[in-house]
C-alpha cells in the first residue's frame, strides 16, 4: 500500500483503535498521582505518577511521532525542547556549532549558560560556509531558519556530520513535519516548536524532540522527567485535536503566502523580499528539492520602524504580533526582540484569511504607510 496522503495522516496519526461507545480522540486526563499496584508499585500499570506518566501526552508523541518518523518527546514549549535537548547531548569541552541567523533566545541560551559551563559554541550562517566538523559533538541547524528563511541542504550536512563522528539535530520548526522530514534526509534528530505552523491556534505552548536513535530518546526522555518541562494533559490534548487540520491550513498559508510574495516583490517600496518558495529566492534550489511543501513564512523590509507601525495600524487583516504559523495574519518587527535585523525587517506570518482579500488589505495597508521616513 502506498503511503497514505498528508491530510489523511494529520487526521488520523496517534488515535486509538475505533471501539463503539468511545470518542475519536480521548479526553486529557488530569492526574499527579495515580492508583498503584499494592504488591509491583509503578511497575504494574503505565502510570504512576504524572510528570513522567500521563496518557494524553503519550497519544500526542505518538502522532507527531508518525509525522516525523520517529520516536516523539514533547515539551513544555519550543524553548524548553531545544534546551532539553542541547543539555543532554552536550558536556564540558564538547563543541557544538549552531545557526547564526537562528532563533534569538537558543543563541542566547549558547553564550549566557553553555559557553558559562564549558561548551564552546561556534556560530555559522544557514547557508553557510561550514567549517570543519571534526571534533564537533552537534550541529544544529533550523531550516528554514527564523527569521531570514535560508536553508540548508540536510542531507549533505548529515553526511559532513556523520564522516567526523558528530550528531546532526535539525530545527523543523517553520517547515514542520508535512514541509520536510530531517530524520528522513540523514539528521539524528529533530527539534521543534509545536507553538506555531504545528498546532496553528494560537492557544498553546509546545516544543517536540525526535529520533530514531532509542539511546537520545532514553537521554531526552530522562532529562524531561528529571527537569519537569512536561506540558500541562490539556496543551497537550488541544494539540492532538489540532494537528487534524494542519494540512489544510498549511495549505492555504503556503497559497497566502507565494501570492503575498508575489504582490511584495512588484512593489519599489518594500525590499529584501525572502521566500524560499520564489524561484528568485536564493534558498529557492535547495528548498525546492529539499522541501516538500513551502512555509507560510516570508520576510521583507520597509525601511524603519514608524513605517512598520503605519504599515500594520493601516491594515484590517494583518495584527502586530510575534510567533507565527497562526491563523491570524501577523506581522513581527524582529528587532524589537533582539534579533540581528534591520529596524524595518518585518517577517511576516499568512493566516488562512482567504488569499484575494489578504493581498488586497496588504496593498492598501503599504500604500496608506507611504514611503520611509
């Protein structure tokens, strides 16, 4: 049988067998404490205690387990994840290599509190070049990266790494598991935050660690339980029930998205124009090859920050507002967070508003904000 469809497997991945009388997908079950075994103790039942043991948390691994092709941990959040993860694999004296172009807090989490403990960290754009990885313990990489949107190519990053001994862990978070598959392409794991494209509501904090390999899994799974960054049954139930749709609206936001990049890219006023998806783009050859569908993500700059501000006040459907992969329309002034990017930078998020009134509203909303300055 052939593999099944991406709408077919968001719908169904990680639900129990169908028995009559039973819902689609169980309610969260709330528990710290559970009944236990008077003669085995935790030994007699899969539940003992609820920070390592709940079963709605177990029914989403299982799901985003599918999708990605291996063995799922989640998380409290994107954050707690990656730090999860880099915590675990690295110690005192070990190098590890990480994306300069890369989400702001992880390469503030490398100099404040890895370099502090002995990891020396070196930091390498997206695209590129990359060094020697001899002697290298992880490289990370997210592709595409946030919020620049370079990629790049997985696989034979994965070769580089394995030749010198060092482990490939792969930020999927603005592809998410229906845009590309790391572990597929050669990388040991994969990071993410389920915060956004994944669960798409704007409702709930996520992040997932997967692999194939059962020793990281056992590590990243002992540390969890050990650190306590478990999500909450209900997160964790609002994101199975969520993850049912994320084709569909993965759909419309990519649609929204090369119809945005079109209309940005005919205008004189708006600059830097990145889209991996655009066959102008320079992630455009390895994303296109790489990648199995293109984020709803694009980036651009409008020169300053008070015309960012009269670019979103003038809109009606693109709100102010940092995450992305929302169903929402929204727009982030990067620097406002402390990303290395010009005051004008905006990386913009396609919500699942319907593609003509959502370019009609951006073109009205720059020709309100006029010209810099």
């Amino acid at each position: 049988m052939s593999e099944l469809g991406d709408g077919t497997r968001c719908v169904h991945a990680g639900l129990p067998e169908p028995a009559p009388g039973q819902p689609f997908l169980p309610g969260p079950v709330f528990a710290a404490p559970y009944h236990l075994d008077p003669w085995q103790g935790p030994e007699g039942a899969p539940n003992g205690y609820g920070r390592p043991d709940n079963p709605t948390r177990r029914l989403l691994e299982a799901a985003v387990g599918e999708l990605e092709g291996g063995d799922c941990r989640v998380f409290a959040s994107g954050q707690a994840a990656i730090t999860g993860l880099l915590l675990t694999v690295l110690r005192p004296g070990d190098t590890v290599l990480l994306p300069a172009d890369g989400y702001f807090p992880v390469r503030a989490f490398a100099t404040d509190t890895l370099e502090a403990v002995g990891v020396r960290v070196l930091f390498v754009p997206t695209a590129g070049p990359y060094p020697s990885l001899d002697g290298v313990r992880l490289v990370l990489v997210e592709t595409p990266a946030n919020p620049g949107l370079d990629v790049v190519d997985v696989a034979a990053l994965a070769d580089r790494a394995r030749a010198a001994g060092a482990l490939l862990a792969v930020d999927n978070t603005t592809a998410t598991p229906l845009g590309q598959r790391p572990l597929e392409l050669g990388a040991d794991v994969v990071v993410a935050s389920g915060t956004k494209a994944l669960t798409g509501h704007s409702d709930l904090l996520l992040g997932y660690v997967a692999s194939r390999s059962t020793e990281l899994i056992e590590a990243v799974t002992k540390w969890r339980t050990t650190t306590g960054a478990i999500p909450g049954a209900f997160d964790a139930w609002l994101a199975h029930r969520s993850l049912a749709t994320m084709d569909l609206r993965l759909g419309r936001q990519s649609a929204n998205a090369e119809a945005v990049a079109a209309l940005l890219a005919g205008r004189p006023d708006v600059t830097g124009l990145r889209w991996p998806g655009r066959p102008e783009d320079p992630a455009y050859p390895v994303a296109s090859t790489q990648m199995r569908r293109m984020p709803g993500v694009l980036s651009f700059d409008l020169g300053d920050a008070d015309r960012v501000a009269r670019f979103v006040d003038a809109a009606r459907l693109v709100v102010a507002a940092t995450s992305f992969g929302g169903l929402h329309t929204t727009a982030d002034r990067r620097a406002q967070w402390g990303d290395d990017t010009s005051a004008g930078f905006v990386r913009l998020s396609c919500g699942v508003e319907d593609t003509a009134d959502l370019v009609a509203d951006i073109a009205a909303a720059l020709d309100v904000a006029g010209p810099t300055g």
